[in-house]
C-alpha cells in the first residue's frame, strides 16, 4: 500500500509541476488558454495573478516531493500528509468556486492519496 501512496502522491506532484508550468509560462499562449478557457485578452490582464498562482503549484509540487524524499515514517509521513491536506483544502475550495471539474483533477486525487498513506 505503501509504494501505491507513493505513486499517487508522486502522480500529484507532477500534476502540480505541469499546473506551474501551465501558469507561469503559458498562460498567455494558445495553449495556456485553452487549458483554462480564457480569452487573449483575460490571459494577458491576469498573468500576474495566473504566475503567483502557479508557483504556489510550484510550492505544493516541491513538499509532496520532499515528503517522499523523506520516507514512510516519521517525518516522511507527516510532511506528505501536511501538503496533501493543503492540496486538499485548496481542491475543495477551487471546486467550490472556481471550476468544479477541481474537485477531480486536484481533490480528489488528494484524498486518495491521504487514504492510501493513512492504510499503510
């Protein structure tokens, strides 16, 4: 059960790698708006916003792989446990209003991931 949360947590981290990307870089390409739905015009209004946004992703990416660098117990386990939660919290309320397709790209993956390490 163990190297399953490893794999789902690892999954979520590049996951959030891929959104940090997406926000701090591409935002205003045709790519980065397509991924988000927005226009040229909204893209390069809050560009700003979408690259402080993503290197929060970044933040996110970084302590679940710290976490998994860190191991199964002790330290390991709360530190993945503190950045999931965070990932979480930040799904549900990106769901609640923003998109609720959040919910299952980043929630819900979450929660798996707190499930699977919780069984270990």
């Amino acid at each position: 059960m163990s190297i399953a949360a490893n794999v789902v947590i690892a999954v979520i981290a590049l996951l959030h790698l891929w959104f940090l990307i997406l926000e701090m870089f591409l935002w205003t390409r045709p790519s980065g708006r397509r991924a988000f739905g927005t226009t040229a015009e909204f893209a390069e209004q809050s560009k700003a916003l979408a690259a402080n946004q993503g290197l929060y992703n970044g933040f996110l990416a970084a302590g679940l792989v710290w976490g998994l660098c860190l191991g199964s117990g002790g330290a390991g386990f709360s530190v993945k446990v503190f950045f999931l939660a965070c990932v979480l919290i930040a799904g549900i309320f990106g769901g609640l209003t923003a998109s609720r397709k959040i919910l299952w790209i980043q929630a819900l993956p979450a929660l798996v991931a707190l499930v699977l390490i919780h069984l270990t």
